[in-house]
C-alpha cells in the first residue's frame, strides 16, 4: 500500500451522480438490497481517472491491473453507506484480491489503513514486508487489521510478490557481480537509479521493493 493522491472527480460522474444516486434510492424503496449499477460508476472515463490516480495499480496491494482484473471497490461498503454509492472519494479501483475484503461488521475501515487518507509515513509505520510477506509493525494494531481485511497476506499475493522480488535480485545481483569484475566498490548513478526505480509510485509493490533494497542493499540509499 501507498499513499494515493486522488485527482479531481470525472466529469460524467459530477453531471450524473445525483441522477444516478436518485435512482438508486428509488430502487432501494422496494428492494433495500438493491445494488448501485456497475455500469454507471464503472464508467471508463471513472475508471481510467480511477488509474491515474494510482498508475493502474490496485489502491490496496499494489498490483499492476490488466484489464480484466481492474475492479472499482466502494470503500465505504454500500450496505453500510448506501448515499456514497456514488460518491467519488469512495471509489477505490481494487483487484479482486482486496476487493474480496473482509465485512465492516468483522473489520470496519476506521479500523484500517486508508491509501487516500494516511500518508506513506502513517502506512510505513503499520506495515513492513519481510521479503515477500506482509507484517504488521510491532505493536500496530491498525497494520493487523489493514492485512487482515484486504487479505494483504494471501498465498496468492505473496506469489505474485515472490516473483517481482526475484526479478530486483536478478537485477541487483548481475549489478553486484559487475562491480566485483570491475574492482568498484560503488555502484554507478545508472546502476543505482535502475534499482531504486523499483521503489517508485508507479512500480508494483513498490513499498515491499524499498524495504527489501533498503535491508539488502543499504548502500543504494546514501
Ligand atoms: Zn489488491
């Protein structure tokens, strides 16, 4: 997770929200299950601001999202706040992973790190990786829930972590070897730099990334 900032509402979500929400309160008079309309708040134009936002990547874990896996997640969950159905700030685009969230009834999202509230800091100090696996820092009650509720510790994640990893370890060790068969002790700015690219915003797992470069190859970082 990283701190997201979120641009400005889409336009055709600004000119229909109120129509849009209207109807579903309408629906809601019969039907108080009713569901807000995908089609309407997964509009493209929402959708693709929605990837701006966090450069195509899940809100949650940081997964780079195909198309198919791009889901737009009610962060505040309808059944609960059904007049943010259609609210901006409550749109998060989301993998199925961490849309599958756990109920606000088991963990609220008051209880849980928010990417477009809490700052890298804040997140930072709730949750830290061990190589590919998610942990909450000690004493963070917040950093359990947070894993918990957005199953940031499922097997399915830590594979996909598993393998970016490999990939900055390849990269970091054939930078490794090449410093010793040229006798430096430093790497060059354009070894650094194609490192610490991994810990960018717009990369995958890109907090997991700093932690592991920061632990492994301390150097990079002074
Ligand atoms: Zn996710």
């Amino acid at each position: 997770m990283r701190h997201i900032d979120r641009l400005s509402i889409p336009g055709i979500l600004a000119e229909k929200k109120e129509e849009w929400q209207a109807k579903f309160e309408a629906k809601r008079v019969t039907s108080p299950s009713a569901r807000p309309d995908s089609s309407k708040y997964g509009n493209l134009k929402i959708r693709e601001r929605l990837e701006a936002c966090s450069c195509g990547k899940c809100f949650y874990c940081e997964s780079k999202l195909s198309d198919t896996q791009r889901e737009i997640d009610h962060f505040v969950e309808v059944s609960i706040a059904p007049e943010l159905a259609y609210e901006w700030t409550n749109l998060y685009l989301s993998c199925n992973n961490c849309n599958d969230k756990l109920s606000h009834s088991e963990i609220s999202v008051e209880e849980a790190l928010d990417p477009c509230r809490d700052s890298d800091t804040v997140i930072q100090e709730n949750i830290t990786f061990e190589d590919e696996c998610i942990c909450s820092q000690p004493g963070s009650r917040i950093g359990v829930k947070t894993i918990r509720k957005f199953r940031l510790n499922s097997n399915l994640l830590d594979l996909k972590r598993s393998k970016w990893l490999q990939k900055i370890m390849k990269e970091a060790l054939a930078i490794r070897r090449c410093m010793i068969e040229e006798g430096r002790k430093e790497a060059t700015k354009e070894e650094k730099y194609s490192l610490l690219r991994y810990t960018q915003p717009d990369q995958p797992y890109s907090l997991m990334s700093e932690v592991f470069l920061k632990k492994n190859f301390r150097h990079l970082f002074v």
